[in-house]
C-alpha cells in the first residue's frame, strides 16, 4: 500500500511539474498568458493531492494542517487560473501580477509538498 502512495505523490509532483513547466515556458518567452495546459497542470496535482489526503491504512497519522494549507495555495492558484483565463479572453492578456502569483504559489506548493514531512 505505502508503494501505490509513493506513485500517488509522484504524480502529484508531476501535476505541479506540468503547471510549473508550462508557466516557465510563458514566462521565458515573454509572454504573460496563461495556458489550457496549465488547467491540467493543476487538475492533475488537485486530483492526486485529494487521494494523499485519504486515509490509506497508513500507520502514521496525516498532516492535516499540511493538508489545509496545501488547498487552499491549491485553490489560490484554481481561482488565479480562473479569474486571469476569463480576463484574457475579455481582453487578451492576464494582469502580470496574476501571472507572476501562479508561478510563485505553484513553487511554494510544490515546496510543501517535498519539504513539509
């Protein structure tokens, strides 16, 4: 069981890879915008996050605070992707501060998940 957890987090980190990524590739060429592949960046992190929060029969209790914190940088970020989305669809551009915001939030994110035990 403990196995199956460890490929559950490894995908959660590759949700975040895949956010993180497609994030930098707009932010190295310049380009503040967000991407549908940073929509499934995140849903595959949010997905993942959600099966390590259950109770898998582990012999450890979980980090609930961990967890707590953890959504709600995850919601930030959703609602960020959401709001800046329909804005760059109003008008063709997402504000940078919007932009900026995801990459550090998804950095942090990603953060807690490998350094907070």
């Amino acid at each position: 069981m403990e196995t199956l957890r460890d490929i559950v987090l490894y995908i959660h980190l590759i949700g975040f890879a895949v956010l993180f990524g497609s994030w930098l590739v707009e932010a190295v060429a310049r380009r503040i915008r967000f991407t549908p592949l940073m929509t499934v960046g995140l849903t595959i992190a949010a997905v993942a996050g959600f099966a390590l929060a259950a109770p898998w029969g582990i012999d450890h209790e979980l980090n609930y605070v961990k967890i707590t914190t953890k959504l709600v940088v995850l919601l930030i970020i959703g609602a960020l992707l959401g709001i800046g989305g329909g804005r760059q669809k109003r008008t063709g551009s997402v504000p940078p501060a919007m932009f900026w915001a995801v990459g550090v939030l998804t950095l942090l994110n990603a953060g807690l998940a490998v350094i907070w035990r």
